[in-house]
C-alpha cells in the first residue's frame, strides 16, 4: 500500500513555480544590465618581484664562504589577480586598486571578450588605494561614472569582477552603509567606504560597484572576514573621492597633496561639556603648527571644524579626507565653532615640503635627513607629536638609525612638539639621545 501511494504521489504533474512578472508580463532580470556594463569590467593579472629577507649573517661574504653555504636568489617571483574599470575608451585609463598593481612589473588586462592586452601604470595612491593604468586599445567600453554622494543606505549594487580566479562574476545586493572606516585596509589612511552586501571575495579588488542605471558607484576595495571569504560585509571606494585621486593621477602622474598644519581629533560628548557646547559632531583642533596654512587663516586649538567647502564635517575621519582629496595651491573654506559663534575662515593648502629643514643646519650627527612639522600625511599622524622625518640619504650618517616617515618624539629626554622644539633641543650640544617612533613601534637611539 506505502509503495503504491509513493508511486501515485511521483506520478503526480508537479506545479509550475509562482513567476513574478513586471507590468508587461515580463520576468523582471539583471541579465540586461549585465550584458551593457560588461564589456568595461577587466580582470587584471600581475606578475613581478620582490625582495626576501634573510638572516643578517648570510649577507656577510666570509661567513658564507666559512660555512660554505650555497649562494641563494635574493628575490622571489609573485604574481596576483585582480580586477579593473575601464573609465574613458577614449584615452585607455582604467581604476583598480594600488594594492592589485603595487609590486608589479609587468601587467595584463583581460576583457570579456577573450582580449588580453598589456598595460602601463600611471600613476598609483596608497593613501586612497588608487591606481589608474593605461592601455592601447581602440575598441574599448568605459562605464559612466556616477555622484556617489547620492547613494543611500538600501539602494540596489551590482559588483562584477574577478573573485578567486572566476572571470567576470557578477553579485547583487543593497548599500549597507556609508562613510565607513576600515583599520589596516592595506595602508590607506584616507577613507569614506561604501559598505555592501554584495558578495566580495579576493580577486574583485579594483572591480566595479554599479547602481541600476548601470553607473559606476565604487571601487571594491576589501572586506571584513574571519574566513577570508565573503561574509556579506564588503567595503568600495566612493566613485567621487577615486575620481579626485584619477584626475590628479591623470594629470600630475601622482596625487599632490598638501598640509592644512592642524592636528584634529574626534569631538565627543565628554570633551563637547568640558568646552560648554551642544554639539557632538566636528572636529576638534588640538593643535595648529606655526606659520602653517591654518595658522595664517586665523585658526586656533579648541576651535571646532563644523565644515570644509561647505561638506559637513562630522568627525576627525571627515577631515582628514576632506582635505587629503585637496591639492597644493587650492584654497579651502572653513567653518568653524570659537566660543560658540560659528565663522569662515579661508586657507591655502600647502606644499609639504615647504618648510622642510636639512638637518645639517641642526646637527652633524643628523647630516643626511630632512625634518619637517608631522603633517597629515603621515600615518602617526594625530597619535603622537614631534618632528617628521621626510627624507634620508642614502650612506649618510642619518640613514644608520633613520628612515623617511619615522617621527622624532623627544631628544635627550625632552619631548619634541614642533620643529621650533626641535631646533631647540639639538642646539649646542654634542650628543643626541633620539625617541624614535616608527610604525608602531618605539626605541632610542643616542648618536655623538
């Protein structure tokens, strides 16, 4: 009886699946979309080399010969996989990630078509994760570009690009979020994510985030996983701050970025009481540098930055990004809080280098470095105070116990604030006991 009801229930004509169709009667589809936006996505390959490190005593010709040990290669091969947006057919410019591109010496793109063509770097930006290569082609489709300030949480994305070796796969999903910060995403220091649910896995890094017209929104960058897979928490570029960092890339071969000289840090409930205002959001200017670009526009510590070219500025993050996207010579328009009376104050962005000083002007145990105020750029920026080392030369007496972007905190136990401090400290005197912050990292050096 059990075998005869099995039977008649297989023998059963199954239902057809419940179809949602638009007002036309058609099945609603991506396919469409897909098929347009395609053609501008690439896969891009990498190859190149990069030094090993090995054990100090190896490097000693004696030792190697004593010990007979075998002459070994001091570089190795790597080779990765990404993705691309082509952005203007016209001139060939494509945006991926800096970090696909960062330790490259050759570089292929692929098209969806089966093309494979060779590319040229012009130019790349760690700080954002930018990079805008170059290829020679005449038959190339390049995406719209979209104001990405437009987004908002819940709108439809599409990512295309090429996750674990898999050309040209394509996700969907929402925005889940904006404005977000990723810590250690690659270096870059400068950041404003898109988040999205749209699934993200290695290879779709410098692959497209599009909106349903088919416009390209961001950049995917990274993602946050335990498994190093996709978890449904992804993180793009916003197509308006790549497109800043291109235009810069495109023009100068690089980003020119200047100082505004101020130091800022979060406003937060607890220190908005202690300054007597209503206001949690801002950033707080803890300290300005003398005669920097902020100091000649009349700003002072305490004052709260409310806005930067009339964008609101809700933390320190927003600040920083807010001026890091600006260029040397542009001026800039500040808004800020002084005893609670909101006023304008305007800026222009600085050259870095501009107040640099040869250290052989300050010491001869420094000769070879060059120091500056500890400006926005470096990544220690706004967790400690002292002077920026921007440059050492090679076989100089500096470059024994300095490297450029170490920051000097203190000489012969005295802290160092500023290069006025600086210049103070390493005066009339014949040794030099240095706090050297690097990375994260701290040691003292004393040098005669």
């Amino acid at each position: 009886m059990r075998s005869i009801l099995a039977f008649c229930l297989l023998a059963l004509p199954l239902a057809a699946p419940a179809q949602i169709v638009d007002e036309n009667g058609d099945v609603p589809t991506l396919a469409p979309l897909v098929q347009r936006v395609s053609p501008a996505v690439v896969n891009i390959a990498t190859s190149g080399t990069v030094e090993t490190e090995s054990n100090p005593l190896l490097n000693d010709p004696f030792f190697r010969r004593f010990f007979d040990v075998p002459d070994e290669p001091r570089q190795r091969e790597v080779q990765s996989l990404g993705s691309g947006v082509v952005v203007d057919a016209e001139a060939g410019y494509v945006l991926t990630n800096h970090h696909v591109i960062a330790q490259a010496d050759e570089i292929t793109v692929a098209f969806n078509d089966g093309r494979e063509i060779s590319a040229e770097i012009v130019g790349s930006d760690p700080e954002t994760d930018i990079a805008v290569l170059q290829v020679d082609s005449d038959t190339l489709t390049a995406l719209p570009l979209a104001d990405s300030d437009e987004l908002r949480v819940g709108d439809y994305t599409m990512a295309i690009g090429n996750p674990f070796g898999l050309d040209h796969t394509v996700t969907t999903g929402v925005v889940s979020g904006l404005d977000r910060t990723l810590p250690g995403n690659n270096g870059a220091r400068l950041q404003s994510f898109i988040q999205t649910d749209a699934s993200i896995n290695p290879g779709n890094s410098g692959g497209a985030l599009v909106n349903l017209n088919g416009e390209l929104v961001g950049i995917n960058t990274a993602i946050l996983s335990r498994s190093g897979g996709n978890i449904g928490i992804g993180f793009a570029v916003p197509m308006n701050m790549a497109r800043q960092v291109m235009d810069q890339i495109i023009e100068y071969g690089e980003v020119q970025r200047g100082v505004l000289g101020v130091r800022v840090q979060d406003l937060t409930a607890e220190i908005a009481e202690a300054f007597d205002i209503e206001r949690n959001d801002g950033a707080l200017i803890a300290q300005v540098t003398p005669n920097s670009p902020a100091a000649e526009a009349g700003l002072e510590a305490g004052d709260i930055v409310t806005a930067v070219n009339g964008t609101a500025i809700a933390d320190a993050s927003a600040m920083a990004n807010a001026i890091g996207l600006l260029k040397i010579g542009d001026e800039v328009d500040i808004t800020f809080v002084r005893n609670g009376e909101s006023q304008t104050a305007t800026a222009t962005v600085a050259d870095p280098a501009v107040g640099q000083v040869d250290a052989d002007a300050l010491h001869p145990a420094l000769a070879g470095a060059t120091f500056s105020e500890l400006d926005e750029r470096s990544p220690l920026f706004g967790k400690v105070e002292g002077v920026l080392v921007t440059d050492v030369s090679q076989g100089s007496r500096a470059a024994e116990y300095l490297q450029s972007g170490d920051v000097i905190t203190s000489v012969n136990r005295q802290t160092v604030e500023s290069m006025e401090d600086f210049r103070a400290r390493t005066e009339d005197t014949e040794r030099l006991l240095l706090n050297i912050r690097r990375d994260n990292g701290a040691f003292f050096v004393l040098v005669r």
